[in-house]
C-alpha cells in the first residue's frame, strides 16, 4: 500500500516537472522571437544609418562641388568687371584725348 501511495506521489511530481518543463521551454521560445525580432530592428536600423551616412558624404561632395563651381563664379564676375571698368577707363580717356 505504501507502495502505491508512494508511486502516486512520485506520478504527481512527475506531472508537476513535465507541466513545468513545458512552461519553461514555451517561455524560452517566445523570448527567443522576441530577440529575434528586436535583432531584426536592431540591423534594419544599422542599414539606416549606414544609409544616412552614405546620403550624407554625397551631400558633402554635392556642396564641395559647388563650392568650386561658387568660387570660380565669382573669379569670372570679378574678371569681367575688372575688364568692364578697363573698357570704361580707355573709353573715357579716349573721349579726353579729342
């Protein structure tokens, strides 16, 4: 009889760590999707910036040329006047002479 009551017993804690396992192991896998899925935000947001700091080196090599382009603008628009005012100089000389 003691026996029996004793297997009863040990059937119960049996139930108990299987029911247990079970839990734990469903648990263990629902954590895993959910690292899974914060992983898989974590590298598409790595893409992102990696984007970003490609976007950003182009618009830096975009506002360089453009700097260039600017500058000789300028050096052009500073020729011309330059060579304007020298017509306006001899014009006025010339006018002086007759």
């Amino acid at each position: 009889m003691d026996n029996i009551d004793n297997l009863g017993k040990q059937d119960g804690q049996v139930t108990g760590i299987s029911r247990v396992a079970h839990e734990t192991e469903n648990t263990s896998n629902a954590i895993l999707g959910n690292m899974r899925n914060q992983r898989d935000k974590i590298t598409d947001a790595i893409h992102d910036v990696r984007q970003a700091n490609q976007n950003v080196a182009l618009g830096k090599q975009l506002i360089n040329s453009m700097s260039r382009k600017e500058c000789c603008y300028k050096l052009l628009l500073y020729m011309l006047i330059f060579v304007l005012l020298a017509v306006i100089v001899s014009l006025g000389i010339v006018k002086l002479m007759k």
